[in-house]
C-alpha cells in the first residue's frame, strides 16, 4: 500500500499530462468561430460567383432555345421540301423525255451522215 501511495501522484501526474496533450490535439484538429466564420465568407463569395456565372449561362442558353424553330416552322418547311420534291420529280421526268428526244435525234443523225 505504501508503495502505490509513493507512485500515486506520479500516476496523477502522467495522467494529466495525457489529459493537456490531448485537449491540445483536439484544439489543433478543430478550428475557431472566428476562422469558421471567415470561411463561410469566402465560401459565400466564391457561390454567389458561381450563381452568378451559372445564370449567365442559362440566359445564353434560353436565348439560343428562343431562337430555335418552333414546331410550326418545322412543319411548313416539311411541307415546302415536299412541294419541292414533286416539282422536282415533274423536272426529271421532263428531263428523261427530252433525253430520248435527243438520242433518237442523234440516231437520225448517224444515220443520215453514213
């Protein structure tokens, strides 16, 4: 008993020794109200730039939407390709006949001139 009396407040001693170290740690892991607060600031700031980049952004995109044809317009022009694909379809059928007109022009020319 002696013994552990004698080694009693060297024990108490080694345990706040552990006990300031580790306050000390948790001090160094943890930071202030006042650094907390700076942070947020800055955080804040770099948001409100990224908001702000992201909202010119969707601006240039509606833009570039609004400008795009309309369904409306998607179908007019449908039916334009489509009036223009029969004129030409009437223009290569005019074509195949006066192409045969030719050829039997170029027969009878042969022909005359052997």
């Amino acid at each position: 008993m002696d013994e552990v009396l004698r080694w009693l407040p060297v024990l108490v001693l080694v345990v706040q020794i552990l006990m300031v170290w580790g306050l000390w740690s948790l001090k160094q892991q943890f930071m202030s109200r006042n650094e907390c607060t700076l942070l947020r600031a800055g955080c804040g700031k770099s948001r409100e730039r990224a908001d702000e980049k992201a909202g010119v952004r969707l601006n240039g995109l509606e833009t570039n939407v609004h400008a795009l044809p309309s369904r409306v317009e998607f179908v007019e022009l449908g039916n334009k390709i489509e009036r223009l694909s029969e004129k030409l379809g009437t223009v290569d059928g005019r074509l195949t006949g006066i192409n045969r007109a030719v050829d039997l022009l170029n027969q009878h020319h042969l022909r005359v001139n052997e």
